[in-house]
C-alpha cells in the first residue's frame, strides 16, 4: 500500500482519487509520521483477465472444486 503526507494528499488530491479509482488499491495517509487515514475505492474493483477487458472473473474464483466435480477429475484417464 502506497503512503504519502497529508500535504501530499491536499496538494494533488484529485491525482490521488484518480490513482485510487484505476488502481483499486488504497492510499495511507500520514501526518507527522503516523498513519492518519486510508483513502480506498468506494466499489471493489472486478478481476479481469489478461487482456481480456470484457471478460471478468467471479470472486469464487480460487475456491475448492465441489467434491463431485473434484472427484470427476481425480478419476479421469
């Protein structure tokens, strides 16, 4: 996660909401040297695929196979 100063953060806020927006990882924001707030996007980013910018990955994604169908592939030939 990326940190900058709150004086940073006021002088190029529209930059930072930007950044926060395309990239979807949140912001720290510091004074004096302690952590003060998170600037985060306000919805969760979809996951893409490659360059495949239309076609978006469900968040179950990297679960576990149901056991039938995990069972399907285990005995196949």
């Amino acid at each position: 996660m990326r940190t900058i100063t709150s004086t940073e953060a006021k002088a190029k806020l529209n930059a930072v909401l930007a950044e926060v927006e395309k990239t979807g990882s949140p912001i720290t924001v510091t004074s004096h040297g302690r952590a003060v707030a998170i600037i985060s996007p306000a919805e969760p980013r979809k996951r893409t695929f490659g360059q495949f910018p239309g076609l978006t990955i469900p968040d179950d994604f990297d679960a576990p196979l149901p056991d039938a169908e995990l069972g399907a592939w285990e005995n196949a030939s």
